[in-house]
C-alpha cells in the first residue's frame, strides 16, 4: 500500500467506525412495519354513513403488490400470504441496507 493510501485509509477509519458504531446502538430500536393493502378518500358525510357490511373499493387492483413502509417510509413491495391462519407478506422487490436506512431517516 502506498503511503498516500495508507493516509486516506487512516483518514477515514474513524468516521467508517464511528457510522458502523452508531448502527449498532440503532440495531435493536423498534420501529412500525406495515403492509399497505390500499387507500382511499372518503368525505365525512361517507365516514358517518358507514355501517357493518359496507363495502369501500380501495385504489389498488387485485394481485397489485402491497407498499411495506417502516416508519411510513416505503422500503419494498410484497404480496400476502397466509402462515398458520395468519397474514404474512412475501417481499417482492426491496431497496438496498443503505436506501432503506436513508428514506427512514427522511
């Protein structure tokens, strides 16, 4: 290793182990994850009228990848699954470590 290498390694030994440091303290931090079915825009008028058996038609298709957001934040799509007569999801496509930990940062 050259000298001048060896000076830029040194440089940034210290930030790289202070950034990895501060993810471990964060690791074990709980955070909300939810499965995003779909949405809609209800006025207050339709909120009152709501009664058991109302059907509200959401605003994705049926088989449409789920948003999974942690935080609010969209991290992955997926799909529901059941496991053990409970719902789960499958991921589909999700963004890097270093993508996911920047949009939960804002």
């Amino acid at each position: 290793m050259t000298p001048e290498a060896k000076t830029k390694a040194a440089e940034s030994a210290p930030v790289d182990q202070g950034r990895d440091h501060n993810l471990e303290l964060m690791l074990d931090v709980p955070l909300n994850f939810s499965a995003e079915l779909g949405g809609c825009s209800l006025t207050v008028g339709e909120i009152l009228q709501l009664s058991r058996g109302k059907v509200i038609e959401l605003d994705k298709l049926a088989g449409e990848p789920l948003d999974l957001t942690v935080n609010g934040r969209l991290i992955a799509h997926g799909e529901a699954v059941v496991v053990n007569e409970r719902f789960g999801v499958r991921i589909l496509d999700i963004a890097s470590p270093s993508e996911r930990l920047a949009r939960m940062r804002g």
